[in-house]
C-alpha cells in the first residue's frame, strides 16, 4: 500500500465503490453523533447476500463484514488462520482435514462447528453458483467430531487449500430453517448467517446495509468502529458531494475528475492499494467470425491501449502485458499489448474478412468500461469492422456466455483471481471443462492447455505448477482468446482519520473488517 495524491478510474467485476473522506463538516458530523460510526460511499451495490454469490466483487464487498471462511491470505499472500487453527493436505492432494478454532460462534450465539463447514460445501456444490467454480473437484466432506472435518476431492488438486479461503462458512441449523423452496438464497439475500466481525443489524437493498460489531467475536474488536455503513453511491458526482459534506467516510469509484478535487483538500487522503483486476475483452472462440484466430488477432491490434491507459484512466494505470493480471507471480514473458492498424487490416484481408458486423456486451453502468467500448467501437471502424453495443448487467453477461450459442462475438468484463495462485484462475477460466459455466467466457477449448492446466492443478511442487501454468498463458495468448486490456490502480479517497487499507489477496477491492479510526 502507499499513500498518493492521484487516482485510478472506475471498480470491479461489475460496478464501482469508493473509499471517501472527511472535511471539517465531517468531524463536525461525527462530534455529533457518529464518532464510531464508519460510512462506506460505494457503487459496489450487491444483488444479494449470500455468500454463495461472493465471487461477484459488489456481494463480496459487503459479505466480507458478516463471514469468515475457513482462513484467509495476509498481504504478503501467506495463508492465516480464521475458523480453522491447523490444516493438512494429503500427499497425493487427494484429501484435506481441518482443525476448528475453539470458541468461535455464529452471530446469534451458537457455535461454529465442523457440521456448518459440511453443510457449507455441500450447499455450495448443491447449487453450483457462484463460487462454486472455485470448487469444482470437491467430492464431499465428512465432520469427524465438532472441530475436525475432512474433505475429499474428486482428483488431485493441490491447489484446493487456497480455493477454500473464498468459501464462507454458514450457521447450517438458521440457513436450514429459512431453506424455502431455494435452499436459503432468498432469505440468505436479505439476512446474514455469520461469524464475522459484523453482524448485520439493517438492510435496504439498492440503499445501504448497516452492520453492528460483534462483540463475541474471536478475533476481538481490532479496534473497530461500533458500527459499518455500506451507502450504496453509483453516481461519482454524489460520491464527491457527500465525501465533502462528511456524510461518509470512505469512497471509491470517484472519477479522475472528482478525485482530482480532493489531492491538495486538507483532512483527505489518497490511498493506493495493491490490485487484482485486469480488464479484457473475450472472444466467442467458438463460433462466428471470431472462431478464426486471425479475425481475433486484427482485433486486439486494433485497440488503442496507450489511449486507454491515458485518456479513460488519466495515467493510473498500465497497459497489459500478459494473461494474469500483473498482481500474480507465475507470468511468462509476454509482449505488452499494442496497437498496429495496419497489421490487424492485413490480418482481416488474409481471413477474407470484409464488412464484419459485430456485437460485444459490456456494462455501461461501469464508467470505464463505458468509455472503453466506444473506444473500440471507433477504433474497430478504422479497420472496416462494425461494432454494435449491447449493455448488459453482469448477471445478463454471465448467463450469455454461459451458453455457446448465446455467447456474444465480444464480452467486455473485469476479470481477476479469486485468490493469489495463477493455475487455479487459469483453470476456471480456460479449460474446456468450464464451458457452460460463465467462467470460461470465450467458449474456450484447446486439448493442450486441458492437459498442461491438469497438471498445473494436480501439481504438488509449486515450481512445477508455476511451469505449467506459465505454458498455457503462451497458449493461450498465441490463441488470442481474449484482448488483454489493461490494469487499473485501486485508489481510495478517506478521511485522514480512517486507517487499514491494505491489499487483501481475497478480496478484489477491500477487506472493510480492517478499517478503524485512528
């Protein structure tokens, strides 16, 4: 983490939150009334609750409050405990146990046992939403007594210690007495079945969702505030106007322009936190003029990725320069991406690619991701290529390309790891095993890159998974089944007084459970 005085542009896998400041006003609000409130401007507004959902950056954002999972990464993408102390992987990677903590309860008083992290799992592959993708070759699990569980996997998969710090664990005994016709995801949208930090005490879908600090909580209260606000702000110009009214604390997905306003503004600070996110535009590889990899490669070439990084970010960022995103460890040596108009017309003509008319989803309520496709829209019209645009939610988005035949020729989307190891987003994202999904969002399938992505999982020697993993990138690249677009810096604008941000490898934004008064 370090401290700047600029900015970077919009948020995450589908929307935009926004870590905001303080004024005089705003000390004057908080000797008022709110000295241990924290309010949290942001347009990361969830969908739901559940944390079945929590794969999607805007429930995350908000579930992180009210859930543990199992353990989690630090900063420097070591794994710490959280509800289990001690944890064992087989050596053929085939099965894992866990040890509970002692003493850690659900929000309404009951203990956390091994029973819940059963029930957990099996919800999760029950239901087959959401985070379910990250575990896929879970076969089941067995609770041995209260604070011991096992889990076995359908193949080896030495990586399946990480994907479980993305698996929040729920009170089973209240999610099965609100199960409905849906196994709780109705009643789990709205309610919160926890043992975090937080408990949730008020929610007003689309408005705010008010959080009370759990006092039995294990971890103690880390010096928190007594009460969290998530306001839901999708409108940078609000962000900016309450950020100087003090009417919040925090906000992210300031635009560069509102932000600008706040560099040199006495009792702020800009902060800028290590990020995940890398923005793409996937190719239906599938079908369509986008099957031929030549019409794919014009594409990306026809980009302007320096006027992206310039003009849309205001310099806060950098153009990719690889498949993962540039947060990851285990990156080939991959030429950046770069615009050549007459290299991608050249392409066009050898395909016997004349008068393409092409749609692309993206989701017009992100700003960047606005301006970024009508980049590409005009960009491509200097290649001879029509570009139609269709704005869609990212819910619409995913069950698009969860189906080939609905799969769009374009889909503009952030996408990033859900926990620090480059073989398991590979995986998700490119092995055929993931179409119809909504993971595998360019219809994806290469015989090779299954194998290598096999091995890469299955791998117990990190080096060897990091070689294999490093061999599909060149693959897939070579493929050109996506355009790799660019990173965004994650910059936050708080209150002078509010401290903790940090990069938080789980977490696409923020863990908002490490925010406190100074």
């Amino acid at each position: 983490m370090k401290i700047r005085t600029t900015a970077a542009a919009t948020t995450a896998a589908a929307l935009a939150l926004a870590t905001a400041a303080c004024s005089s006003s705003a000390n004057d609000a908080a000797a008022t009334g709110r000295a241990d409130t924290l309010i949290i401007g942001t347009g990361a507004n969830p969908q739901t609750l559940d944390p079945l959902l929590s794969s999607d950056v805007q429930t995350d954002l908000t579930s992180v409050a009210a859930y543990d999972p199992l353990y989690t990464y630090d900063s420097s993408d070591k794994l710490i405990p959280k509800l289990a102390t001690e944890w064992t992987v087989a050596p053929d990677a085939t099965s894992l146990t866990f040890t509970l903590r002692s003493g850690a309860t659900f929000h309404d008083g009951t203990p956390v046992t091994a029973a819940d992290v059963v029930f957990t799992l099996d919800r999760v592959r029950k239901l087959n939403l959401g985070i379910a993708t990250v575990i896929a070759d879970y076969q089941g699990s067995t609770a041995t007594d209260d604070t011991h569980v096992t889990v076995t996997l359908k193949r080896a998969n030495a990586g399946f210690l990480g994907a479980l710090s993305r698996i929040y664990i729920v009170n089973a005994a209240l999610v099965e007495k609100n199960a409905g016709t849906d196994d709780g995801q109705t009643w789990l949208a709205t309610h919160d079945a926890g043992s975090g930090a937080y408990a949730l005490a008020d929610y007003r879908p689309n408005q705010q969702a008010k959080f009370t600090r759990f006092d039995k909580y294990w971890g103690g209260d880390g010096g928190r505030p007594a009460t969290m606000v998530y306001r839901y702000i999708t409108e940078s110009a609000t962000l900016r106007d309450e950020l100087r009214q003090g009417n919040i604390d925090v906000a992210y997905g300031l635009v560069p322009t509102d932000r600008a306003s706040f560099e040199k503004a006495a009792g702020y600070t800009l902060t800028d936190v290590k990020g995940p996110l890398q923005l793409y535009t996937f190719f239906n590889t599938s079908q369509g003029p986008t099957a031929d990899v030549r019409v794919r490669k014009a594409i990306r070439l026809a980009y302007d990725y320096d006027g992206h990084v310039k003009n849309i970010l205001a310099g806060q960022g950098s153009v990719a320069d690889g498949v993962l995103p540039n947060s990851l460890t285990c990156r080939p040596v991959l030429a950046r991406s770069a615009q050549n108009v007459a290299e991608a017309k050249k392409l066009l003509a050898t395909a016997g690619a004349s008068n393409l008319k092409l749609t692309m989803y993206y989701q017009s309520v992100i700003p960047e991701h606005n301006k970024a496709a009508t980049l590409l829209q005009s960009n491509l019209r200097d290649i001879g290529v029509t570009l139609t645009l269709k704005s869609v939610t990212y819910p619409e988005f995913v069950k698009a390309v969860s189906d080939p035949k609905t799969a769009p020729a374009l889909g503009l989307v952030w996408d990033f790891p859900l926990y620090p190891d480059a073989a398991s987003m590979l995986y998700r994202v490119y092995d055929s095993k993931f179409i119809g999904t909504g993971s595998n969002y360019g219809q994806y399938s290469n015989a090779t890159v299954d194998d290598l992505l096999d091995k890469a999982t299955k791998a117990t020697s990190p080096e060897q998974s990091c070689e294999y993993a490093k061999q599909v990138q060149t693959i897939v690249d070579n493929d050109a089944v996506a355009m790799d677009m660019v990173n965004s810096k994650y910059i936050y604008v708080s209150k002078s007084t509010v401290t903790g941000f940090a990069y938080a490898p789980t977490h696409t934004l923020l863990d908002t459970t490490a925010l406190h008064f100074q």
